[in-house]
C-alpha cells in the first residue's frame, strides 16, 4: 500500500477548523462595520470589544465580539425603554 493512499496520511492533510476564531483590529472593524478610528475610541472609552495581545497585535475573540454586540444590543433596549 503506497503512502498516498494510507489512512493516516489522509488525516494529516486535512486542514483544521477553527470553532473560535479570533479577528485583527482590521478584520474586526470590516466585520463590524466601523472605522478603526472608532473601535479605538471605544477601548479608550471603555465600551469597546475585550481583547488580548499576541506579541504587538491585538486579537479580538469571536466570543468577545459576539458580547460586544449583545451589550450594544443591551443599551439600544435600555434606551427605548426610557423612551
């Protein structure tokens, strides 16, 4: 049997799935729809997205991003509740 054909093989060509990717600054803000300039301005406000350094960049997780938007979500109710 050949090694191309082997089992194992096989298992090692397969590329891995990531289930929680995490984003750059950059490919938060495209996702996201908001400038660089503003998710800055959030972290500096304290309302931005938690984030963790992996040498000089920063990464966003997805799980990170998806409460982000729920806090968003969560004042925009807020807000028209008082309303």
């Amino acid at each position: 049997m050949s090694l191309e054909h082997s089992p194992v093989r096989a298992q090692k060509t397969t590329s891995t799935v990531v289930s929680d990717p995490s984003y750059t600054v950059a490919e938060f803000c495209a996702l996201e729809r908001v400038s660089r300039s503003m998710l800055y301005r959030a972290w500096k406000e304290g309302w931005g997205p938690r984030y963790f350094m992996i040498g000089v960049s920063r990464r966003i997780s997805h799980r990170a991003r998806i409460e982000w938007q729920d806090q968003r979500e969560a004042e925009v109710a807020a807000g028209e509740a008082k309303k």
